[in-house]
C-alpha cells in the first residue's frame, strides 16, 4: 500500500512539474499599454495556466518589428496589423492570421477645425501626418480613393509629413491633421489642453477603408505541427477569454496591465480611458476572423492607385482552424 500511495505520489509530484509547461511567446506590436490588455489578463487571471500554457509576453516598441522577431524565430506567435502582414506575406514572410480579437479599426485622422476641414474632399492641398513603417498603407489607400496625390500640395494632391510616434505635428501647427487612434494619441491631443469641439476626426472605419489590426500570426510552416497546433489552440482559447473579462472589467483590465508595465511609463488614467476605448474595437468578435472584413481589407490595400500595399489577393493568409477548434 505504501508503494502504491508512494508511486501515486510521485506521478502526481511529476504532473505538478508538467503543469504549464508548454512554453508560448507572444510578441506585442507596441510597448505595454491596454491596447493588449486581453493578454495580460489571460497571464493575470490564470486562464493560460488553466491551458497548460507557459506564456511570455514580450512588448514592442518604436525599434522592434513583430514581423522581424517572428521571422528570426523569437516569437511563436505575434500581434500584427492586417497590411503589414499581407505586405510581408507577398514579400517571402509567409505569415498566417490565426484569430482575429479586434473587430473594428480604431485609426483616425484628426485635424484642426480651424483650418476650414469639414470633409474628407477638403483635405486637399493640406499637409497630413502619417505614421510610416507599415501603418501607411491604409491612408495611401484612401486618398487614392478620394483621387488624391500623395506627391504635394495642390487642389488634388496632399503633403505627406512622416509623422513620429507622437501628436507634435499638430500641437505645433506643423501639419493640419494627423493620424491618431482612438484610444491613445487623439486622447494625448485632448490631454495637452485641445477642446474637442476643436477638432475634427475621421475614422476610417467611417471612410469604408479600415483594415483589420491586432489579429494573431504565425509562421505558416508551424501550421503542420499538430504540437504547434494544439499549443495554439489553447492560446487562442485562454486569450479570448482574457479579452472578453477585460471587456467586462475595464477598469480592473487597465490595472493589471499597469502592474505588468516594467518602465512605469504608463498613468492609471491614460489607461483606463484607453481600455474603455479598445473594448469598443474588441466587441462584436469571438476571436475568429470575419471573411468579409478579411476581403475589404484586401481590396482597400490593392487599391492603393500606382503603389498598391498588395499586388495580388493573397492565398493561404488566414485560417479558421484554430479558432474553430478554440472556440467550439
């Protein structure tokens, strides 16, 4: 009896020693802020450990390329905007979007009401911030929408100032309006003393050109590794999970994601007001990824006019695999 009891023991110590041991590393597209709070959650609140997941969370920044880290192997699974995945997938990173937590766009140009801007025609013969390395896409592909050139100023042509990760363009008149997101740099504008009825926004999801931001990839070779797969699929699940309890928890979501901000760089209010805006961006999806917003994302990124993001409609860039065993 005391060998049964003592061999029972011992398979119950080694279980223990297993228990989360299957290790996955997630790398953020930025650094950590409520942007990817569903994450943290799932770290804080056990739901990857209830999956026997081992998960580490490494933030972004301005000089780390998702794209980049995944290809060289630091990262099995990475948060990424739709065209700068699609963009690396045609040119040889063949990425896949496994899950899809965001639903809607929360990108935006925001302009001063001043300067006579009341629609998007008037944004003619104006000089516009935007963020470059991949983020570009979506407004190259609305102004070539609306007709309008991106090589300088004139009644159809704007001037494209390379905007920085920040609103400085347009606190110093720099620029009339600049690419901002719902939930941080439009709210930085409102926090250096702008009204709001100062200014003037445009959504893009408004513009009927918004593309899918913040879904999951992985490396498409991974795919054939039912491992690989199944690690995944418990990733997606516990994520999920983590996101809808942040949707749920606004305020308790912000505050793990403070406790989890090594650099201390983040405020309580800042955070808390941007998680209240990113559950808006995160209803509506389960986590998998909606075909039709997959096609306008596609068809707003090839038509891009003479420098089109894509050149072709992708093959093999999504699969619903994942979340259909995830979330079944």
């Amino acid at each position: 009896m005391k060998t049964i009891i003592a061999a029972a023991g011992a398979a119950m110590t080694l279980a223990g020693a297993g228990y989360a041991s299957d290790e996955v590393t997630l790398q953020l597209k930025w650094v950590t802020q409520s942007q990817f709070a569903g994450y943290y959650v799932a770290l804080d609140q056990g739901f990857y450990e209830e999956e026997d997941l081992d998960v580490t969370i490494l933030p972004g920044g301005p000089d780390i390329a998702p794209t980049q880290v995944i290809a060289g192997g630091g990262a099995d699974v990475t948060v990424e905007w739709m065209p700068a995945a699609l963009a690396a997938r045609e040119k040889g990173l063949p990425l896949v979007n496994i899950a899809q937590p965001f639903k809607s766009s929360g990108m935006m140009l925001t302009c001063w009401k001043d300067t006579g801007i009341a629609a998007p025609a008037d944004l003619a013969d104006r000089t516009l911030g935007v963020w470059f390395f991949g983020n570009e896409f979506p407004f190259m592909s609305w102004m070539s929408k609306l007709g309008i050139s991106v090589d300088g100023k004139g009644d159809a042509g704007v001037e494209v100032l390379k905007q920085g990760f920040n609103v400085d363009p347009l606190l110093q008149r720099q620029a009339d309006c600049i690419s901002t997101m719902t939930y941080n740099e439009y709210w930085q504008v409102i926090d250096a003393g702008v009204g709001a009825d100062e200014l003037v926004t445009f959504k893009y999801e408004d513009q009927g050109v918004a593309t899918l931001e913040d879904g999951l990839y992985v490396l498409e070779a991974n795919l054939d590794n039912p491992e690989f797969v199944g690690k995944m699929e418990r990733f997606v699940r516990a994520s999920m999970k983590g996101w809808k309890w942040a949707e749920e928890n606004p305020d308790d979501a912000a505050e793990i994601v403070l406790d989890n901000d090594a650099s201390g760089a983040q405020t309580e209010s800042h955070q808390k007001r941007m998680m209240g805006e990113i559950a808006k961006l995160t209803a509506g999806s389960n986590g998998a990824l909606d075909v039709a917003d997959y096609e306008r994302t596609v068809t707003t990124l090839l038509g891009g006019g003479s420098d089109p993001v894509i050149t072709k409609a992708p093959e093999g860039a999504w699969t619903h695999a994942i979340t259909d065993a995830a979330l079944k």
